[in-house]
C-alpha cells in the first residue's frame, strides 16, 4: 500500500506552500561567513532546511557538532552518512565563540549520531554548554540528542550541566521505523525522554514527528500518546521533505489546515506548547517555542 502511494506521489509536484524564497539579504551572507570562518556546521546546511534562509537572515542558526558525517543510516536523512573523523577538541569553544558573536540569547546544539564513540558524543555537548554558560549566561540552551544507543550515564553526563531544553525527536510513528530509522528503536527513544524529564525536573522536554511518510491518523495519535506519557511537553510537527534522491520519497503533502488540526489535537491532549506547519522543523522558532510553553512547564 504504502510503495504505491509513494509511486504516484513522484508524479506530484511539490505544493506551492512549500515554497520559500531565496536568501538575499546582507545578514544571511554574515552568518554564512561567521560559520565559514569557525570551520562550524549547521543542521540547517547539513540537513538542507528548508528554512535556512530565514533563520540564518534572522541572525540564528543551529549548531551540529561532532563532525559532518553520522554512523546511522536514516532513509529521511541529508546529512553525510559514513565513518566520521575523530571529534575536534576545540569545536565546543569555536560554538562559543559564535553564539557570542552572534548575541544568541537562545541557543540550539545538536549533532550527528556517533555510535563510534564510548559516550556517544555526550561529553562534547556538556562541554559545549559549559562554555557557552561561560561566554553567554543569561542565554537558554537546547540541545536536540540522539539517543545514545541507549546508554543511561551518558544521558546524565549532558543533564548534570543542566540545559533548559533537552530534545529528541521521535521523528516517526512506530510501525514506520523499520523501514525509516533502521537502526533507531522507537521504545528506546521514548525511554529516554521518559528519563531525562524524571532526572531534571524544571527542564523542558521536548520531540519532533515528521508527517506524509505514509503514517496513518490513528498511528500519530498513539504516537503523541506515547510521547506525553514519556513527559514530553514541547512538541513540533511538520512535513517530510526528500532532501536527496537516494532517501525516502513523499508519500503524501500534508495541507497547512491539517497540521492546524494536530496542532489542535494536541493541544488537547495535555502537551504546553505545539509547532505545527508543513515548514515546521525542530529548532525551527525554538525559542518561541519554548517562551511560550514555559508558562505552563511543570
């Protein structure tokens, strides 16, 4: 069912609500260059963001840290899949320096998944959230995990420097992740939002679902259901988009009023604050985000 939907979908061009224009603006060169000049990577380049251009022109960008290239092999991916090089030591300070230079006052550090590493690369990102406490106090930290295989001490590790936010996204419904997050498991993740709201009380929680990779409605209710009972509070929904020809296609566009009516839904269903949108992405108005659900955060 799901191959021949997919099949017809090639044959659909792409909505015009998933249009965005191109960047031209002076402080998109600026960010550019700054992160040229700090040998840094962004999710919004390495995952071809839609919104890249409107974030980095607003003068914000999310970091991705521990190399360019990620040990896992997910079919919805645009990020360089391989063997990565060994962690550059001094990234988490050039991150510092950047969000300083940039004067974040809401910062968002992600990574790929290195499965290659003891820890799973949770040293790095405590030590890039010590340094960036370090260099902008008053500023709020997300950082968007993956899931560490798993391994509970490396969860603590990045906890103890006490972000404001901790994200990871479910990205998909359970019977999906076969076939696009092979080498994730869906428990597994669920597991550790459920830890890391149950050992940092006050800190947000917070998960992603792309939509139109041929879940049903009833799949993504059981999944937001299962998100909430892992304590997961901040939640963003949006549309998945083929970033390359060798990852998944589009089953379905999802209609901008359908994500409203999630967004409804669950609200509904208990979670503080929702993005929803066919553009909506994970660090994507983050810190509105998370403004706005803060009020209501246990």
């Amino acid at each position: 069912m799901m191959k021949q939907s997919r099949q017809e979908e090639k044959s659909v061009r792409k909505p015009g609500w998933l249009g965005r224009p191109l960047p031209s603006d002076p402080a998109f060169s600026r960010i550019r260059s700054l992160l040229d000049d700090g040998r840094l990577h962004t999710v919004c380049q390495e995952a071809r963001c839609p919104n890249c251009g409107e974030c980095f022109s607003r003068g914000t960008a999310a970091f991705l840290i521990l190399g360019g290239s990620c040990t896992r092999r997910c079919r919805f991916c645009a990020v360089t899949q391989g063997t990565p090089e060994r962690p550059d030591s001094d990234e988490p300070r050039r991150v510092a320096e950047a969000a300083a230079r940039m004067s974040l006052d809401y910062i968002v550090v992600t990574s790929v998944t290195r499965d290659d590493l003891a820890d799973g690369g949770a040293g790095f990102f405590a030590e890039t959230i010590r340094l960036l406490r370090a260099r902008r106090s008053s500023a709020r930290i997300e950082v968007l995990i993956p899931d560490f295989q798993g391994d509970e001490a490396a969860l603590r590790t990045v906890l103890t420097t006490l972000p404001d936010v901790l994200n990871h996204n479910l990205e998909t419904v359970a019977r999906l992740y076969p076939e696009v997050r092979p080498q994730a498991i869906y428990d597994r993740s669920l597991e550790l939002l459920r830890r890391a709201g149950s050992r940092a009380p006050g800190m947000a929680v917070k998960s992603g679902l792309m939509l139109g990779l041929g879940e049903r409605p009833d799949e993504v209710e059981s999944a937001l259901r299962d998100l909430l009972g892992a304590g997961c509070q901040l939640l963003t929904l949006g549309q998945y988009l083929q970033p390359k020809r060798d990852c998944l296609p589009v089953a379905r566009f999802v209609p901008p009023g359908e994500f409203d009516g999630w967004r409804e839904t669950a609200l509904g269903m208990g979670f503080a604050q929702v993005a929803a949108g066919p553009l909506v992405r994970s660090s994507y108005h983050a810190r509105e985000l998370y403004c706005n659900g803060s009020r209501t955060i246990r």
